[in-house]
C-alpha cells in the first residue's frame, strides 16, 4: 500500500453524472405522482453530504458506530479473508473515511471512489491524497445506482483484483428486488464485496436513529428541497414542511417523508403542483434485514460465497461475499 514517503501515485477524478437536464424527468415524474417521491440521491448535494457526515456522529445514529467497531476488532481477519493487494472500490464514499481507515489492514493497489456528490468528494480525495502519496487514488462522480460501467481507464491496476466496499447499509434504501438486481451487477462484474447492513431492532430505537433530539435528520431531509430548487429549478419553502420518519415493522423498514404544514403551491420546471396540508412527499425507506434474511438475498444475487461477522448486540452485520 502507498505510505506517507516516496513519488506521488497517480491521481484521477472524472464526473460521469448525467447532470440536472437528465435529472429533471425523473424528478418531475416523482414529484407529480399521485404519492409524491423524491428518490433519496438526491439527498447529497455537498450540504447534504456535509449533514450526512453529521448523523453519523449522533447518539442515536448507531450503526456507524457498530459498524466501525466491528471493522476495528474484525479488521484483521476480514483482510485475511478478503485478500491484500486488491483494488478497493468504494460505492458512496462520502468522506472516504471508513476506507481509509482499512488502508493499513487491505494495502490496496489502488482506490477508486464512488459518489454522486462529485464536488464534496473531489475535496475528501484531496486530503486523503496527502496522507497516502504513493497509493494511485481515483474519484468518479456518478450516479452508481443506474450504472456500474466504469471506464477501464479509470479501474487501475487493472490487473488487481477487486473489492467492492458499500459500508453505511445503503443497501437499505432499495427495495429487496431491487437490492437484489444492484448486488447481481455487483457479481457480474467481478471480485468481492465487503457490505454492511442494519439489522431489525426495537422500533423505537429506529425511530429515534431517523428523527434525533437535535433535528439534524430533520435538516438533511428538509435539504433535498433546496437540492429540487436548484435542479428542476423549484420554488420549495422549507418553512412549509415538517420531518416525519417512523420504522414499519410490517414492511421491515424505515420511511422517512416530507409532510406539509399547510396547503401550498410549488413550481415544479414549468407547471405547478398544489400540495394539501398533511400531504407528503416519500424521501427515503431504509429496509432492515436479518442475518438469514440478507445471507440468501446475497445467494440469490450470485454472490453464495460469504463470512460474516455480526456485533455484540446483534444490530449490524458486516458480510464479505463473493461468487462461486
């Protein structure tokens, strides 16, 4: 793995988002269904990435921290199992803390981050460039969750062989068919994977986890709107809306919507939609699995091969898998 000593190793940064002209239908489609959606991507522009980074630190958010203790105490073995030298690509790496802090156990030939917030990314690459010199560093700015087709180019080593990093459980904001038909791509596309996932727990800690005391959740939420403004453009007011978030134990996941507070008219691109109070908009589920549950959705997806490991308290689970 690249250390802190001799010549620097190539940089790369690429932004293949398809950008607000592509983003636009797709919006507008959701935003004008007879159940109002906003698909929960859209939640990270830099602020949004910024306040998502924030959650991660709070009290009630504890599956980062689960997550990190078991990559702590687990560390070693997992990087037994998965194999050194791989090229480590990280899918929504956010502030590429958590893969950085595997850089000692994995020493990977190179790393490649995922993000669909292409600026915020640029920047976390810029000081993880100057703690690892000599580890070939790769940014891509791109919408993972349409396409995985990466240029080869941007895939170095090539002669590496991968692992796929998708910490975080955002395995959780797709529905099971369509995690399922993401971790197939996953396994088409060669390597390993190395995934984390909340497990069901007690409703009102996952409750709690979506709507903390000090309202930062209910900023990210609230922030998707200020995203929408500027990308159909819109005329949201985020004074007009409320945070509701709430784990259905029948459907086994969390939603988090937008709710009204009064009757309102929005602009969306040219034409106008009128929102009743109480009415809301879908931002986000974040479906929670079981150990079992997760293992045979993974074996459906071509991926039977797995370890396992899961925290004390039985609410996350890391799992390496890979295909026969």
């Amino acid at each position: 793995m690249g250390g802190t000593t001799g010549s620097a190793a190539p940089f790369r940064f690429a932004d293949l988002r398809r950008g607000g002209e592509d983003a636009r239908p797709e919006l507008l489609a959701g935003l004008r269904a007879a159940r109002a959606a906003i698909p929960p991507k859209y939640f990270y522009d830099e602020l949004g990435s910024r306040l998502f980074a924030a959650i991660c630190c709070l009290p009630e958010y504890a599956l980062t921290r689960s997550e990190a203790r078991l990559l702590a105490d687990h560390g070693g073995e997992i990087a037994r199992a998965a194999g050194r030298g791989r090229l480590l690509i990280d899918l929504g790496a956010g502030d590429c803390g958590k893969a950085a802090g595997l850089f000692p156990l994995l020493e990977p030939a190179g790393y490649v981050a995922l993000d669909i917030s292409a600026d915020f990314l640029r920047a976390a690459l810029g000081r993880l460039r100057q703690r690892f010199p000599g580890l070939p560093l790769t940014g891509v700015g791109i919408d993972f969750t349409r396409s995985l087709d990466l240029p080869e180019d941007l895939l170095a080593p090539a002669e590496a062989p991968r692992l796929w990093f998708y910490p975080g459980s955002s395995i959780g904001n797709f529905a099971p068919d369509a995690a399922r038909g993401f971790l197939a791509r996953i396994a088409r596309a060669g390597g390993a994977l190395l995934i984390g996932v909340d497990l069901v727990k007690d409703k009102a800690v996952l409750d709690a986890a979506y709507d903390d005391a000090l309202g930062v959740t209910a900023a990210f939420n609230l922030n998707v709107l200020n995203h929408l403004n500027r990308l159909l453009p819109a005329d949201f007011d985020v004074a007009d809306w409320r945070h509701v978030a709430f784990f259905d134990p029948a459907a086994s996941r969390v939603e988090m919507h937008l709710e009204a507070r009064r009757d309102v008219d929005v602009r969306l691109g040219e034409g106008p939609r009128r929102f009743a109070a109480g009415e809301r908009i879908h931002t986000e589920d974040s479906y929670k699995w079981t150990p079992q549950g997760f293992a045979a959705l993974l074996e459906e997806a071509g991926l039977p091969k797995q370890r396992r490991w899961l925290d004390e308290a039985g609410g996350f689970a890391l799992f390496l898998a890979e295909p026969a």
